[in-house]
C-alpha cells in the first residue's frame, strides 16, 4: 500500500469537504493508496461517515488539531485579532512540538508515503523528518493571513512576528503549491526553491438533480437560497422577523446549515447529511461569507453567489476580489448584510453569469501529481 497522509486545516469544515473530493477520487482510481486523515475530531467523524463502505478499509483517521486560525466571537462578522494572536502564539511557539510529538506518534515510518497539506504548515515539519515528498493544495497559508493582520499595540506586534518565523519556517519545507483558483502568490509565503502550479475548481459531485432535490425536501419549485457563514460563524441577526415574515416565505425558499440557528419558515440542513453540496448545488443563489469549498460548488453547479467579505481577512478580499473577475458573483457590505434589507427583491437582483471558460478540471490535476510524486 502507498501511504497519503492528510492534514486537514481545523478551521472551518470547507477544507475538509473539497479534500474529501480528491480522497473520493483518489480511492476510487487506485486501488494501492491507503489514506490517513489528521484533522480535529468532528472532522474525522465527518470523514468516516462520507466514505464509501467499499473503501472504509483503506482509510485511517487522528483526531487532532492540526493548525489555528482567527478566532471569531460567536455572531461576529470580524475576526477578533487580539484572541487570534494570542491562540496562535499558543499553538505555532508554545506548543508547537507537543502537537508534532502527537502527530510523530501516529506516523509509519516502515512505509513513510506522501504528506498531501490543506492548509496545515505542521504537516511539512513532519515530511522534512521523515523524509517525505510533500504538497500544499489550497488557495491560501496562514503565514499570509497572518502576517496581514493589523495589530494595535508593540506586544502584539512582536508575537505575530514570532508568528510569521514560525509559520514561515514550516511552509519553507513544503516541496509543492498546487494553488487553487481565486487566489495569488500574495496568498502563500514563497522561496526561489517552491514549485507553484496553477490547478481549476473542483468540489464533491451532487447525488440529486435539483427536482429532485426540491421534491425530496418538499420545497415547491421557487427561488431558492442558501443562506450561512459555514461551520465557523453563527448567524446572530437582530432583524429575523423580515426572514419569518410570512409573504417572504411564500416567495422564497430559505435554507439555513445545520450550525446557523433556526429561523421560522426556513429549511435547515438535517445534522445527519454530510453531502451538503446537495443542497448549496440545487440552490439558485448563495449569500453568505466567501469560503473556497463552498463557493466552488456554487461555481460548479452555476449557483450564483452574495458575498459579505470580511475586511481584516486577506483571503476573504481575494476570493471576493477574483471571484467577481470570473462573473456569477456581488457583493454587500456586513452593515448591509445584517439590515437584512436586501431580501426584499434578492431574487430580482442583477449578476453576471459565470464566464464560460472556467478550468473545472482541477481535481483530476492535483491527482495526476500525487500520482506522479509517487
């Protein structure tokens, strides 16, 4: 058996849904590789349970955390930086080798394989000790997103350096960037010696058509929205009753993920459902806070897309900024966001279509380079 090994960033659950993507296609195409996922808990049990049974033996998981991004305060559109600095000088500086130690422990070295990264810089320190080839596949690193942060006083200042050496130190050992769409070299920290190479879109493939979908759910054939800020952000708005408003649900379907709490006259996801592409896929629009994974399932399935950036997050601003280049895509500000204002006529709202010469390859070409690393 050759050995991936997988670490799956802690923050947010998009990184784990479009890694499932290639692991899908990579069990499916050969049957040598044997993979093992290092992610936090929840993600592992997400993981197992988005396995085909026919693959479940080939297929390990290590409940750990495996980097730290910004913190948010529950409700908050921003990230709060001070919390983030400080839980990332914790990780990166005071327990830095503590988490590698966890991670060496469950490592085989008889057969090291692959190190395969989104978006976790510990993952090169543990290739560069066994030896091991390594990718990172993402759109972004931390070390950019932090290194971008404004700080308002010297203390601050001085650990997001320390931050930035120790995050920098990791990326540097990396072999290759695949790097995703919707991003620039500006995203990841780079040296003479980094391949970087250009991959397309690519996300998990929908298991119902849209009438299906509608009929399945009881729906009824009307526009249809998804409505979240992902895994991470909870939705904690003060002007719910446009939402509950009984006219606007008529007009309107409103699905809302299984995190965001219950609005009335909304769907939500079902906790049990792991293909949430599902149901982002068979939506018309998608408003809520730009992620990678689930704006390329809005991309793949021709979902337009409102985003609300966030200000303080460079990867935030560059998806929003290169999305809006390759069309399908607008903007609202948070401010106008939480007036809620917007869903008045959210369905007569002009954007542009997508342009019709995307690069939709992308997870056939990051396995053709696994492929060839080995």
């Amino acid at each position: 058996m050759k050995n991936i090994y997988f670490f799956v960033s802690s923050f947010g659950f998009g990184h784990l849904t479009r890694t499932i993507a290639i692991i899908r296609e990579l069990l499916r195409k050969k049957s040598d590789y044997f993979i093992h996922l290092f992610a936090p808990k929840n993600h592992c049990e997400f993981f197992i349970k988005s396995i085909d049974k026919e693959y479940q033996n080939r297929i390990q998981s290590y409940p750990i955390v495996t980097d730290m991004g910004l913190y948010y305060e529950e409700g908050e559109l921003s990230p709060n930086i001070a919390k983030s600095i400080s839980n990332a000088y914790e990780f990166y500086i005071t327990k830095k080798n503590k988490v590698l130690d966890e991670i060496k422990k469950q490592m085989s070295v008889d057969n090291p394989g692959l190190v395969y990264s989104d978006a976790s810089p510990l993952a090169f320190d543990i290739a560069k000790e066994y030896n091991m080839k390594s990718i990172l596949v993402s759109n972004f690193d931390w070390s950019s997103v932090f290194k971008n942060l404004n700080c308002v006083s010297n203390s601050l200042e001085n650990k997001k350096s320390s931050i930035c050496k120790s995050l920098e130190e990791s990326y540097s050992k990396n072999n290759l960037i695949l790097k995703l769409p919707l991003s620039d070299e500006d995203c990841f920290f780079t040296n003479d010696n980094k391949e970087i190479k250009d991959v397309g879109f690519f996300s998990r493939e929908k298991t119902m058509n849209r009438i299906e979908f509608l009929e399945k759910y009881k729906m009824g054939n009307k526009f249809t929205i998804f409505l979240s800020f992902g895994k991470t952000l909870k939705l904690n708005l003060e002007k719910r009753e446009i939402l509950a408003n009984k006219s606007q649900n008529q007009k309107y379907n409103i699905i809302m993920s299984s995190i965001n709490q219950k609005i009335k006259g909304t769907f939500q996801i079902p906790k049990s459902v792991t293909e949430s592409q599902n149901w982002i896929g068979n939506c018309d629009l998608f408003i809520g806070k730009p992620g990678w994974g689930t704006m390329t399932e809005c991309i793949m399935n021709n979902v337009k897309m409102l985003l609300v950036p966030i200000v303080s997050n460079i990867e935030s601003n560059k998806l929003v900024e290169y999305a809006k280049e390759i069309g399908g895509t607008a903007s609202i500000n948070s401010t106008e966001f939480e007036s809620m204002l917007w869903l008045k006529n959210v369905d007569k709202k002009s954007i542009n279509e997508y342009k019709n010469n995307l690069n939709l390859n992308g997870k056939e070409e990051i396995v053709n380079e696994i492929e060839k690393l080995f």
